[in-house]
C-alpha cells in the first residue's frame, strides 16, 4: 500500500507487511502512547481490522491483536482505556470513505497473511517487538529498572514498607521470572509484579505493598505510564528465555485483571502498625488532593484499619 493515514495522536504508515505506527508526544496525546513513541506491526499479528463510528463526529479504525502476540496487550491484560489503546486510529468523520478504504486493504492483507502461515488462532510466539531497553520507571515505593538480562528494585524510604525495607534492594534475573503481573495505575492498587519461577511450588506472596517482587505506582504519583512497556520488554525477556522442553505457554503469563491475589505468610497476619499509619496517611494526601474520592478514603482505610 506504501501510504500514510494521519488521526488523532497517531499516524499509520502501511508497508508491504506491516504497519508502522508513530505516536504523537504532544499535551493531549495520551502518556502511554507517548511513552511508546513508534511501534511496527506484523500483518501475521493482527486478528482482525474493524471501522466503527467514534465519538463527537469521529470513526475508529481498530486492528484487532491476535492473542499472544503483543507483549504489551499481554502485559495489559485487557486493562487499557480506550483512549490508551494502540491499536486504535481515531479520525474525523469526513474521513470515513478513505479511512474504509485502508480498513478494507489492510483487512485483505491480514486475511492474506493468515493464509500463508496457515494459522489465524492465537499466536504461539510474540510477534510484535517488546520495547527497547534499559528501561526504567519511579513508582511510589521504589525504582525500577531493566537493563534485558535482570529487574532491579530500588526502595524509596519515603514510600517502601517496613516489610521492603527489611529484605533491601531487589535483582530479578529474567531466568528467575515466569512473567509478570501488571496492575493499571488507574486503580488504587495498581502495582507491578513480578512472578517467580519459584512460585509454582505454592509459595504464596503477599499484597504488593508488602510483596518485594512488586512496586507499587500510587494514584497520581510519577509517571507510571512507563511501566506497562517495561512490563512488556520484562515479559518478552522471559519468553525468550524458556527452558528446553516447556512451551512458552507453559510460562506464566500477566494475569487478568481482576484475578485474586495470592495471600501468604505478609498478608495473613496482622500488619506493622507504624506502617498501617504511614499508608493511611499518604492516602490522606491524596484525598486531599483530589485523588481519591470520599467513598474510596474511607473504604479504604477501613480496610487497612481492620489489619491492626
């Protein structure tokens, strides 16, 4: 097709087998597209191609992931906004006609693709490139970084447990990793996780606040929108990496959202009470702030009040 089609945020750049797809870094431009700058997609990644009326005088050309293979829709796990989404291309409404048009080429081109590999099922290998590390995000109880052969984790005094606090700093190496287990910065308990290879045996792990495989973002704090391509290199890395005689399906992937989190040893019994109150408190700032609504302050801290 060799053409380019601009929208809103995002321009698609139709090669003879994929689509190359830039994001715009400006104000309104969402910060996880921003964040992910380019991204080139493979025909053979894409389930579907679909054109739907948007809103406010506006039409949405979507191409469908197939699943499994995008890390990055992997590691988001269904979580993403709209508005977030990047396989989406929003356009004005006067576009409709050559916006069909691209959707009805690229649609013959995915089928075509389909056709050759033989196969328009979930993929059984990522097909999409991961982002490029090193990679890094601050969070609100630690530093995280990823350099393609091992996770680290910084701790904040102003943030960490007493629980992160007593085992230190933390190193991942991606051999040690199933996946990981990404939670929106969206919700209050938004966090990112990282699943151990060890955790298959039952061992069981405790809220992410307590857990020192996990980080957790914060509503409203830094810029945690970094963290889903992270995640998403993190878990392209354990892919890559799966033992002689274990499918890649075998490894742990990001877990849905919604899934219960897994409760041990941290999380069964009752909490430090110093750092019941420096949760309570930093959730104070952040009601205050706006950032939590009265419903949720007081939901909440009841919640955390109950583990005295």
């Amino acid at each position: 097709m060799g053409d380019v089609l601009a929208g809103i945020h995002a321009t698609w750049e139709f090669d003879g087998d994929s689509v190359l797809i830039r994001f715009e870094r400006g104000i309104r431009t969402p910060k996880l597209l921003s964040a992910l700058g380019e991204r080139r997609i493979p025909h053979e990644a894409l389930a579907d191609v679909t054109l739907t009326q948007g809103k406010r005088g506006t039409v949405v050309l979507h191409a469908v992931p197939r699943p499994g293979a995008d890390p990055l829709m992997d590691a988001a796990a269904g979580q993403l906004k709209e508005g977030c989404d990047p396989y989406r291309l929003v356009l004005p409404a006067e576009r409709e006609v050559i916006a069909e048009y691209y959707a009805d080429e690229l649609r013959e081109r995915v089928r075509a693709a389909a056709a050759r590999v033989g196969d328009a099922g979930p993929a059984d290998r990522f097909l999409v490139a991961a982002p490029e590390g090193p990679l890094q995000f601050k969070a609100y109880d630690g530093k995280a970084g990823f350099d393609g052969a091992q996770v680290t984790f910084r701790w904040f005094w102003t943030g960490a447990s007493s629980a992160k606090w007593k085992v230190g700093d933390q190193s991942f190496p991606v051999a040690s990793l199933s996946g990981v287990e990404w939670r929106s910065p969206d919700v209050f308990n938004g966090h990112l996780r990282m699943l151990l290879r060890d955790d298959a045996d039952g061992r069981s792990v405790g809220p992410a606040d307590q857990d020192p495989a996990a980080v957790v973002f914060g509503l409203g704090y830094g810029p945690v929108h970094e963290s889903l391509p992270f995640a998403a290199a993190v878990l392209a890395a354990v892919r890559s990496t799966v033992p002689a005689g274990v499918s890649e399906r075998g490894l742990a992937p990001s877990v849905p959202a919604g899934a219960p989190l897994r409760m041990g040893a941290l999380g069964a019994g009752r909490r430090d009470p110093a750092d019941i109150a420096e949760r309570i408190r930093h959730l104070g700032e952040l009601h205050e702030a706006g950032l939590v609504t009265d419903e949720e302050f007081g939901a909440k801290k009841a919640e955390l009040l109950s583990e005295l």
